[in-house]
DNA sequence: ATCTGAGTTTTGATATATCAAAAATGTAGA
DNA sequence: TCTACATTTTTGATATATCAAAACTCAGAT
C-alpha cells in the first residue's frame, strides 16, 4: 500500500481519543479499503482482542457502522458487511448523483488554484495506478479525487452524507473493481470534471461528475451481468471470507 | 399529544429487541418531536436510571446520535444538542435540497391513488393543527406529510439519508417553529406538490417540494433575525433546558 | 454420504465495577 | 460581593462478569 493518500475526514465530532472512536475510524478505513469482503462477518471479542481492549468500545464501534449501513446485523445478532443486491447499489448511485452534482457546482465557485492543481495530481495517480494494476491504489487516489471535490464545497453537512453513501459501497466496489474491464479512454471524464471546475462552470461540472459517476457505475454492472450468466451454469464458492483485523496490534 | 401520525421508519437495520436500539429509538423521537432544547445536555446514567436499565446500552444509542450529528459532544465528553448555527442550518436545507427533489420526482413515479389521498389527509391534519396553535402536532403531521412522499421514492437510501438530515434540525426546528409568524396563505405550496404527483409530473413535483422547503427556511431564518436584534439590545436567558427522559419508563 | 439433534463452545447483550476527567460545591481571601 | 482554589461529587470510558441465544461439533440414524 503506498498511497499517502488524503484521509477521509469523516470520522469526526465524537470524542477524538476514546478507544471507540479509534475502532471505528479503523474499521471504516478497513471497510473503504476493501479489506472487508462482502459477506465477511466480524467479531466483536476478535476485534477486541486483536487490539488488546475490552469488547465494550468495539461494539460500540461496530453498533456505529451498522446504524449507518455499512454493516448489517445477520439475524439481529452478529454484525457483517452487506452484500448488496444490484438495486440496492443502483439506489445508492442514484442517492449519490444529486448530491454529488451540488457538490461539484458549489465546488466550481469555491475552488482555489492549488486545489485543482492537487485535483490534476490525484488523477494523474489515479491513471498510473490503474495501468500497474494497482487496484486498491487506484481506487483509494480515486477516492480522494473525489473527497477533495466535496471538501471543495465547503458545505460540511454534504461532505458527511456523501462520504457516508461512499462507505455504503466501499466493500462492493473493491470486491468487484479489480475485475472490470476498462476500455482505456483517452480522455477521462475526470479531466473533464477538472477543466469544468477550473473555468468555475458549475452546471458543466455538475453535469460532468454525474457523467463519471454513472459511466463507471455501467461497467461496475455490466460486470456483474456477466457474473451472474457465468454462475448460471457451475455454481461454486460462496463469497465469505473472515479476515481478521489488520496486524498492528499489540499497542501497548 | 393527539397523533397517530407515521411513524419514522429510520431506525432500521440494527436488532429490533435491544435495550440499546429501544434507547436510540426513542431518544431519535424526542429528539424529532422537540423535547430537547438546542443546547440541552443529556445524561447517559440519568437516562439509564430513568429507564431502568444500565448505562452501556444508553451510551451506545447515544453515541450512535453523535455519530450523526444528533448530538455533539461538548468537550469531547458529556453530550449534548447540538446549537445550530444560521450557517449550519443553511448547509442541511442545501443538502436536503436535491434529495428532496430526486425524492418527489419519483415518488411522482410511483405514488398510489391512496397515497394521494393519504397526503391529502395529512395536509387537512396540518392545516387544522397550525389554526389552533397546536404547534408541535402540526410539526408531527408536516413531518409525515414529507415523509410519506420520501416512502413513495422506493429508494430506502434516498429515504433514510433525508430523514437523518431531518433528524439534525429537528430540534432546532421544533424551538423556533412555535415563534414564527405564519402568513395564512390560501394556496398551500403543499397542494401545489400534491397537484403535481397526481399528475405524474417528475419535474413539478421537485421543483414545488424545493420551493416549499425554501419558503419553509425563510420564515425560520428572517425570524431568527429578528431575535438577533432583539438580543442584542438586552442579553438575558440562555437557552439551557436539561429535560429528563419522557416518564414512560417503570417498564417492568 | 447426508441429515438430524444433543451437547459444547462461542458470541452478543447487558449489568456492574473501576478509574480518571470534569463538574459542582464550598470556603477563604481580595 | 466576587474570585480563586481545594474538595467532593458526578459522569463518561473502559474492563470485566454473567447469561442467554446462536453457532458449531460430532455421533447416530437414514
């Protein structure tokens, strides 16, 4: 993972050193890293234990990220990372394109030089980490494209409810981004979005980042079509998958 | 309080039976119905001992408030409601714009001939309750008014992430409400919105539901101007309200 | 080989205990 | 009377204990 890549600020207003906040700021990152499956289920005592605490913070961690749906509890009881159906995801894309329009425009006004320039710089990662396959890199530069054209805004409300729906997705998209085909265009919509932003046209910049949200939610789809035709015939392995929590434990 | 008015499905997803779930369902409600002031600081063993049981589930549901901007944390400690700012009030009605338009676009899609009429009803409700100064039912029925039409969206993301922007300015909203002056209008912008979902007209219905929520924003904000000045010339009382839990405990 | 169910283990939910930080209180001095 | 500081009390944060529900195991039946 080299990626120094702009932190998700989200996590805030909750109390900056508690034990709870730490798990949950970690367990978010973990879940927009994908380094949670779709399917996978966590365990409170594990986490706990993982990094040497007391399951109380844990679950309050974990009780946080289901009350926001980025996890979901199977049965009432045990927490796991939804599997989302393909309506679901279209839902949630659909949620996502109003706001992120509005972004995009209040971006348009807001914007400063440096932060294009920082905008150019992340989609220029972006491009090199795609062509390495570096997926997870990728989508992370991506992500903070994208964060810093909210953060642009500077309407922090929006900037939550965004960063929250992107959660939603998180493990979806890297469980299934590494397997989409992309033709590679010459000219990506982001650059397009950057230009729109840097001449301060907020109708073009609104209508642009849509653009993008929607051509990469396609082939996200048209993926998963194919999946489902390929399973039609041999069904086999059941996504699952466990994984622990990131090693660096022992803190103390 | 003499409502039967819809209940806010939003808390969903998280085991219907937990003392933790209970806690954060009625505390959202009380929150939403206005029976903590702006500024009101809760009290997790208070409310612990109010309702019998002991502080951990309590913190959990009201952390999980935190997490959502519910409440804040004064100090990184004791929670309390959040004071909103003018320019905090203003981000979540911008934010709440667009969703509230993508929500009567499809709601204009999929509403029912009895939804119709459902909202009818609530409008009558509304109207009849804001005639006789029953202020905090009127803010129950209005509330359900918009909630039924976000229902109607059949986007369940589309609909918690509206009510959860709702869920920040309920008390805010429901301390100014009482004091504003209403000009009676005789054509409702409700019925405008009503008008423009029976006819299936996506585009209508979103721009009326907009202008609604705008003109809703402005009595509130050119209210709030006034007491401003008003203050500035004799600072007296400070908005404090401690409130302990509804007396519905004794559960057992 | 697969299914079923009793018994065991694990896990989540809640209560309680403990500690440190914050708030409240009270007292002495200005 | 008001302020500053020390003491007491309250409160939140976390750990631990406990219990019931769920998950798992594995022998026995089909």
């Amino acid at each position: 993972m080299s990626a120094d890549v702009i932190e998700p600020e989200a996590a805030d207003q909750v109390a900056r050193d508690s034990l709870s906040e730490r798990i949950y700021a970690q367990l978010r990152l973990e879940l927009m890293m994908g380094m949670y499956e779709p399917g996978a289920r966590l365990n409170i005592r594990g986490i706990a234990a993982t990094s040497d605490i007391s399951p109380t913070p844990v679950r309050e961690a974990v009780m946080q990220l289901v009350r926001e749906g980025a996890l979901e509890l199977k049965l009432g009881h045990q927490a796991r990372v939804p599997v989302l159906s393909v309506r679901e995801y279209i839902e949630i894309r659909e949620t996502r394109a109003p706001l992120e329009r509005l972004a995009s425009e209040l971006a348009a006004v807001h914007i400063t030089k440096d932060e294009i320039a920082s905008l150019r710089d992340l989609h220029r990662r972006f491009v090199e980490a795609e062509r390495e396959g570096r997926w997870k890199d990728a989508l992370a530069v991506n992500q903070a494209f994208h964060f810093l054209i909210y953060r642009c805004s500077q309407n922090a409300t929006l900037v939550r409810v965004i960063e929250n729906l992107w959660l939603l997705i998180g493990p979806f998209i890297n469980h299934q981004y590494p397997l989409v085909q992309r033709a590679h265009i010459e000219l990506h919509p982001h650059l397009l979005v950057i230009d729109a932003l840097e001449r301060q046209s907020p109708s073009e910049a609104g209508e642009l980042i849509v653009r993008d949200l929607r051509e990469g939610s396609y082939l996200i789809l048209s993926h998963l079509e194919d999946e489902k035709s390929k399973k039609r015939r041999g069904r086999k392995s059941r996504s699952e998958g466990a994984h622990s929590l990131s090693g660096k434990s022992r803190t103390s």
